[in-house]
C-alpha cells in the first residue's frame, strides 16, 4: 500500500470511529479536519444529509446573476482566470470563486470536468458552507479564514469523498475576506502543489486588490459593448478607444499595443508559447506572458482577449491594419509613406511580431509605388527616411521624369552616389 493509500485508509477509519462516537488517535487526522468535524456534528449535519446535490443558493436565476456581477471577487476573475485556469483547464479540475457566504459564484474548468462536478452539485449557485454540507475547502477556509487542503474521506459528506479540494480565501484591502478560490478535482488536488497553487494567486489577487487596481465597487464597468481602436503610430504614446467605454480613450503600455497588434494580426489566436516568441527573439516567460494578458483584461475589460489561445474577441480597428488597406487598394500612398516615416510602435518595438510586421508593410508599400509609378509618390518616398537609399526606386523616378525635366540631374547624381556608396553596377 502506497503512503498516500495508508493515509487514505486511516483517515476512513478515523472517520468511521468519529461517526461511531469514539474518538479517534490524534495522529490519525489532522487536527483542522477534526475539529470541523465536530462543528458539522454540533450544528446538526449529517454526513448523509442533507446531500450536496440537495443544497441551493435560495436565489432566483436573476437574482444570482446580479449579485455575482456585482459581487468584488468577480473583479479579480481575469486574474484567477490567466495565472491559473489557463494552464490547469485540461487537467480534469475546476476551479471556483465563492462570496464570503461560500456561494460558488463562478466554477471554471474543461466541459467534461464541469459536468463531473456538477454529479455533487458542485456548480454556480450553490452553497458550499461549512455550516450547509459539512467538511470541505471552501467552507473550512471560510470558517478558520486560512489556506486548507481537504482530501477525500476527510470531507464529512459521504458523497464528497471521491473528492479532493484546496482553498484559500481572498481578503480585500482593508482585510475583509470577500471569498475564496478554490480548486477541486481528483487524486491530483491531494498533492501538496494544489494547495501551494492556489496560495500563489490568492497573493497575487490581493496584491492586485491592494494596489487599488481593481474597482471593487463595480466590476461590471469593464464589460462596456462595441468595437474599438488601436492608435500606435503617432509616436510613443500607444492608445485605446473602445465603443462606450464611459472611461473613454486609455493609454497603453508598449507591451499591451504590441500584444494586441500581434492579436489582430493573428486572428485565429495564439497560445502562450508562440505569442511568447512573437514577443522577444528568446521568448518570454509563459508566466509574464499570463501576467500581462491579466492585466490586459484588467484595463480593458475581461471580455477583449480569450485563451486557448489568446485571441481578440472585439472588432478591432488599428492604424496598422488600415495602412494594409491602403496599401492593397493603392490608395493615400503618400499619407502611408508620412506614418511610416513617423514610425511609432512599428520603428520603436524589439518584439519580432512587430519587427517582422513592419518590414512586409514596407516591402508592400515599396513594391506598390515601384509598380504605380507615380511621380509624386515616388518623391516622397525617396524623401523618407526608408526610401532615401532606395536605389530601385530612384531609378524608378528618373524614368519616369520626363526628358529635359531639370530634376533629372539631381536624381541622376543620386542615383551614382548610390552606385559608389553600396558598391552597385549601373
């Protein structure tokens, strides 16, 4: 018998005895489980009844809604959902977010997870109380506000003990707890990691919440309706403007337009490790990657990028996207050669995505203007700073000036400084 299997068995055993009025060794169960056992026993529950799948939040479906939109701990959801759901989803668990009451507000997981939760009734809505179903995460959390692991045959209820569970509650900036988070699942949650898991974004939560990041008052306000827009060429200040957002325009990090610019280039999404290199030529850490999506939902709302894999879920409009317009159509060539020439984002960002992206916008546009031929585009571009040196494109305005014209000389000069200066044959 493994040493987790000899745990199991007499922690059953010392259950059995406690059911059975005796009391059990101290060493066979943890003092935490006991002393909840008792208080399920002193308020009346039994370990049969009332069953799980029997207990309800007392709440209309409208009424729950409402309060779970408002409640604070909603405000943190694209916290939890990043550092945590994004890399546990398929691994047969769910994770929750219950209000101080132990009412689970949201459970996440893999459909096929959910419903098996679903079997005890472990789902939006219910009550998960230790003083309503006895022993289990997320109320012995509650009930001695720490950090608790609660592994199957110590749950009181005996159909919860096929489960396992970790909790840790969340308390606010004035040190209220406002919930718990909690992850619940199989033979997987008995091991110490879950528990160190949860720990970690229970900190990073209350750090977000602490630093006053995050309105608790109302987290709906993020969830604002409508398209939006991406401005990054007009210098190093990158914005955000999103239809009704009563906020209005938002100023951007370098890293959030970059991440979003690359998201509207890839319309079918990214997972963590490709926008990771999309990101740096060595990669960035998955976990700064998951960070900064987190704080990306944080700011502009948790509805604007989904994962697995990351990808925009609103109608996103850029300068960008529109310069590839202009270009395809041919149209304003030289309204795109003067943004180019400012550059922004495109000029200023390392990230290869973006580096990669501005090389095919230039390359696109000095083809279109070669082919065109015109004069005046043909002007500008070999006044920009990308198309001074651009021996083709000079040679393709002197062909195209007329014979006589006297700017002919001076692109002809040029023209030869270019021959000399890379080393080309005429």
């Amino acid at each position: 018998m493994t040493d987790a299997a000899s745990a199991s068995s007499k922690v059953r055993r010392a259950y059995e005895d406690f059911l059975s009025g005796i009391t059990p060794p101290d060493d066979s169960v943890r003092s935490v489980v006991r002393d909840s056992w008792a208080r399920s026993v002193k308020r009346g529950i039994n370990p049969g009844e009332p069953k799980p799948e029997e207990v309800d939040s007392g709440m209309s479906s409208d009424e729950f809604t409402s309060y779970r939109d408002h409640h604070p701990i909603t405000a943190v959801r694209p916290l939890v959902q990043s550092l945590m759901l994004d890399d546990i989803a398929d691994a047969g668990v769910v994770v929750a977010l219950t209000d101080q009451q132990g009412r689970l507000l949201w459970v996440e997981g893999s459909t096929e997870a959910r419903d098996k939760a679903s079997h005890i009734n472990f789902v939006e809505g219910s009550v998960w109380s230790e003083d309503v179903v006895g022993t289990n995460a997320p109320g012995l959390a509650l009930a001695v506000d720490r950090s608790v692991q609660v592994v199957g045959p110590e749950h009181f209820a005996g159909p919860v003990q096929g489960w396992s569970c970790a909790a840790a509650p969340v308390h606010d900036p004035d040190g209220h707890v406002i919930g718990v988070i909690d992850v619940t699942g199989g033979r997987e949650v008995a091991a110490p990691f879950a528990l160190a898991a949860v720990r970690s974004v229970v900190a990073a939560v209350e750090r977000e919440l602490q630093s006053k990041a995050v309105d608790l008052a109302n987290p709906a306000t993020f969830e604002t309706p409508g398209g939006a827009r991406l401005t990054v060429l007009s210098g190093n200040t990158y914005r955000w403007r999103r239809e009704g957002d009563p906020t209005g325009e938002r100023t951007l990090s370098r890293r959030h337009a970059e991440i979003l610019l690359l998201l509207q280039a890839f319309p079918e999404g990214l997972n963590t490790e490709q926008l990771a290199l999309q990101l740096a030529e060595d990669g960035v850490d998955p976990v700064t990657v998951r960070a900064e999506i987190s704080r990306l939902r944080r700011d502009l709302g948790p509805d604007v990028v989904e994962s697995r894999p990351y990808r925009l879920t609103v109608d996103l409009r850029s300068d960008v996207s529109e310069l590839r317009q202009k270009i395809a159509a041919g149209t304003d060539l030289g309204a795109v050669i003067d943004a180019l020439g400012r550059g922004g984002l495109l000029a200023e960002s390392s990230a290869p995505g973006v580096a990669e992206m501005f090389e095919e916008i230039r390359e696109d546009l000095r083809s279109r203007l070669i082919a065109e031929g015109r004069v005046d585009v043909l002007r500008r571009w070999t006044s920009s700073a990308h198309g001074r040196d651009d021996l083709v494109a000079w040679r393709r305005l002197e062909h195209r000036l007329p014979p006589g014209h006297p700017d002919r000389a001076v692109v002809g000069g040029r023209i030869r400084l270019l021959d000399k200066r890379y080393g080309v044959s005429g």
